[in-house]
C-alpha cells in the first residue's frame, strides 16, 4: 500500500489534496513520524528515504540532536548549560560552541532590529505575568525600570578563548529563534547521512524543508484557530524555512483585555499591532528571528530589516485584519486548486437547516505520557446522524495505514474513502501551540459541502495507540435549539475533550 500520512496539521477535510507532488527519487518514500511534548510542543517529521529502517535512523538523528542541544540552550531545564551559566555571575566561564554561536547571534540580532530582540525580554514578561495574578496593569515605574534593566548588558564574548561573562542577575530566556536553531542543526544531522534525500521539520508550526522536495505549507488564519479553519495562504517551499510568530496563542489576560506574550523591549508594552507574522527565508535561524521582531516592529521597520536578508518573504496581518506583504510573498503562494465548493442549493429549506452563523467547537487534549519519545495516538473525529450513518469525516491522524483498523470505529464507517485521498505532502505554519491541546470546528455540513438538516447528532473522538490502549468518546448532541456546552470525561489517550456551540466570528 503506498504510504501516506495525515497530521492534524495536514489532513483538514476543509481542504482537498494538493495538485503538487514531491520532487524525491521514485525509488524513495516519503515517511512521517510525529510525536507530543518536543521542544514543548508537537514535532512532525518527514524523511524521503528508501525504506522504513533507514528513514527510522534519520528520525532518530534528529531527534537526538534536538536532546543534545535542549540539554545546551534550554531556558526551562535547570541543569542545561544555558542555565548553569546564568546562574554563574561576574566570572568569564568556557562555554560550548553552540551557546557562544546563540549569544553572539543575540548581540547580532539586538542590533539589527534596533532593540526590538532582546534575551532579556523576560524581565518584562515577568511584570506582566506578576500584574496579571493581581488582575491589574503594571505601573509605569514597573515597566520603566523593567526597561532599563532590560537595556544594561548581561554579559561580554571572548571570541579568542570562547568564554562568556555573565555581568548581572537579570533572568534570562533564548526564545526568539533557538527553537529555529536547534531545527537547523537537526535536519542538518538527518540530511547528511547515507540515502536521505529530503527531510521536512516542523516544530511547533515552524518549518524547515530541505533536500529534494516541495512543500506545500499552509499559513494559519491568527483570528481562526481550529486546526481545519481555511488558511490565510498557501505556499510551495523548497529548501527554506519558515517560521510564523503571533500574539493568539499565548499571553496574559488582565482585567478582560489579552495582552501577547511578545513584549516590547524598547518600552516594555506587549506587541499589539501585528497579530501574526510569517517569514520565509534560507535560514531557519533568519525566519525564527524576524518572525519575533515583525510583531513588534512596524510594517515600514520590519521592510527595512527583511531588506538586510536576502531571500527573505514575509507576510504581516495586522490587527485591524490588514495584510501587508513583500514584494515576492505572491510569487511563493500556488492556487486554491481543488478545494471543496460548499453548495448553496442545499437539500433542505433554510428554516429546517442547520443555523450558517453558528459552528461546533471540538476542543481535545491528549494525554501527556512520561518521556520525550513517545508518539502520539491515531486519532479520528467525525459525525453521525440519529440513524448512525456518517455525516460528516472532520480529521484523521495517524503514521501507518496498516494500523488504521485499530481505530475500529472509524475504520469501518470511513476507511473506503481514505484510500482515494492523499495530503502527505502539506504542512501547516502557525503560532506555538502547547503541547497536546487542539481545537477542531464542525461547520454543519455534510461531506457534500451541504448544510445538515437540524436535529440530533453524535459526535465520534476515536484513539488507538500502537501496542498501547483504545478509546472511544461519543456524545449526542441536539441542534434544534442551541446546546449547552459539553465536557466529557477524560481517558488514558484523551486528557480531555469539551464541545461547544457558538456563534462564528468574523
């Protein structure tokens, strides 16, 4: 059977399978693993490879780097070498290539962007993270000293002996573009050995493609965060990364106004402007930090600093919903080819159908299990009517086909379908996500693209895990009238799952 694999990053049924088809020898597959918690948030790996095992030992490599450099320039492990060193003030101490190679890029990149890039940046996070236990703004005289402690060196290079002096206490945190970094390293490492042709990574919503093959990235709508909301663009990359950044996934909420969790270290306000930034650039490193500093820029800044990379894209959606792009971002973006026309001579009068300005929200978070290598469970989410006939299929995610059976549920309404579709060559770029949480949305539309007729229906979350559990939550749900918000209890696969139905934001 050919091998195929759909992520709840690539398989959206909101989207038809993409026109393009990779560039890797025939005689190479494309084989994808993906797993929960690296780097704290969700890993997607693709490696062309002539089998299963080599393609194994690529996977492997690259993970195993990622350990090797967490264990270096981690923020959040206390015994990583970034953390000791922090801890070690005013003495000049020997460090490893990679954390000189990271504090040099951040004394490069502080001066690029005028400031706008700062590892110290945390002290002002943890004003904002401490105004919003008392559910208030932070003084002015907070920020301000803030600002200034944020503006004072924190430490001094020594190119010749490769040691690095810490000068102060203030904490500290490689955010920006080390996640980006430590994805270089690691397709680097998977690339170079024998028969991998290409390899694509995608970390958390950051992307790197390399080798010989395209990929068609799908760019996340900031304002419509459902894993199967329509994106805002789509893209074919080779050889690039590309990284977005964005205030809609993480941050404070303070007296009911959310606040990102990107702040502003030239005057210590969270970056509010710019909702989300993509950029697409030769380097992951390149991508990682732009994508950060475009959010705090403005439009006409952050065109100067992409003007100083070559190769370099970017497309910004600012608050008020306005784009602004690059001169080449069009030349990037491929056709909204095959995508499913949603019919409006629907079967059934418009008083009897389901309400169009409302949708299901399916909120999931899957279990965390002990240790970095554990990969998540095949899941599958659909619809059936009170007669138990399929609805609507919203998303499957799984690794190998020949396991499929094991979410039996689904495999016995669905799997007939399955075998024509194909969108193992799409990923999706967005914003960090925790690790774990996803929402998917339900439309009220059938397979056909038709609105469903109101009434009752079920709401079917399958999970398999291999030589592990399997889990099935059902839960019927009444849309005559409006339905009261759902929680459903957890299991062993789903921490826990919530359905609510709401009015759809524009």
């Amino acid at each position: 059977m050919k091998y195929i694999a759909f992520t709840f990053f690539g398989f959206l049924l909101l989207i038809a399978g993409s026109s393009f088809t990779s560039t890797y020898p025939k005689k190479n597959r494309l084989y994808i693993a993906d797993y929960e918690n690296i780097l704290g948030t969700s890993f997607e790996i693709k490696v062309a490879a002539s089998s299963a095992n080599q393609a194994k030992i690529a996977e492997n490599t690259a993970i195993n780097e990622i350990e090797r450099l967490n264990k270096i320039l981690s923020g959040y492990d206390a015994s990583s070498e970034f953390n000791r060193w922090q801890h070690n003030e005013k003495k000049a101490a020997k460090i490893s290539p990679e954390l000189f190679e990271i504090l040099s890029l951040f004394d490069k990149w502080r001066i690029k962007s005028g400031g706008a890039l700062d590892a110290s940046a945390q002290v002002i996070g943890q004003v904002w993270k401490e105004a919003a236990k008392h559910h208030e703004q932070p003084s002015s005289a907070e920020l301000a000293t803030a600002v200034a402690t944020v503006k004072q060196p924190h430490w001094q290079l020594n190119k010749t002996d490769q040691t690095a002096l810490h000068l102060d206490n203030a904490p500290l945190m490689l955010n920006s573009f080390v996640k980006s970094y430590i994805m270089n390293k690691a397709c680097d490492a998977a690339l170079a050995l024998n028969g991998i042709t290409a390899v694509v990574m995608n970390i958390g919503g950051d992307i790197v493609v390399r080798g010989n093959h395209a990929e068609q990235i799908q760019v996340s709508n900031p304002k419509a965060d459902a894993e199967n909301d329509a994106p805002v663009a789509t893209l074919l990359i080779n050889n690039k990364a590309i990284a977005t950044s964005g205030n809609y996934r993480r941050g404070e909420l303070v007296n009911g106004k959310w606040h990102s969790h990107i702040v502003d270290p030239r005057n210590g306000l969270p970056a509010d402007q710019i909702i989300s930034a993509t950029v697409v650039s030769d380097n992951a490193t390149d991508a990682g930090a732009l994508a950060t500093a475009f959010n705090i820029l403005t439009p006409e800044e952050s065109k100067t600093l992409a003007a100083t990379v070559p190769h370099t894209e970017f497309m910004l959606i600012t608050s008020d919903g306005k784009h602004v792009e690059s001169n080449g971002w069009k030349k990037l973006e491929i056709p909204a080819t095959n995508q499913i026309v949603f019919k409006t001579n629907n079967a059934f009068p418009p008083d009897k159908t389901w309400d169009p300005n409302y949708e299901l929200l399916i909120n999931l978070e899957l279990s965390q299990i002990e240790g970095m290598r554990v990969h998540r469970p095949y899941i599958a989410v659909w619809v059936i009517d009170k007669d138990k006939k399929p609805v609507r299929n919203i998303a499957l995610w799984y690794r190998k086909p020949k396991y499929l059976d094991e979410i039996n549920s689904w495999y016995d309404t669905y799997y007939s379908k399955f075998e024509t579709e194909d969108r193992s060559l799409i990923s999706t770029t967005s914003a960090t996500r925790p690790a774990g949480k996803y929402t998917l949305k339900w439309d009220g539309k059938n397979d056909k693209g038709e609105l469903v007729k109101r009434g009752s229906y079920t709401i079917m979350i399958e999970a398999a895990r291999e030589h592990g559990t399997h889990q099935l939550i059902k839960q019927e749900m009444d849309f005559t009238n409006t339905p009261k918000p759902i929680t459903l209890p957890g299991n062993v696969e789903i921490a826990s799952a919530s359905l609510n139905y709401i009015k759809k934001v524009n």
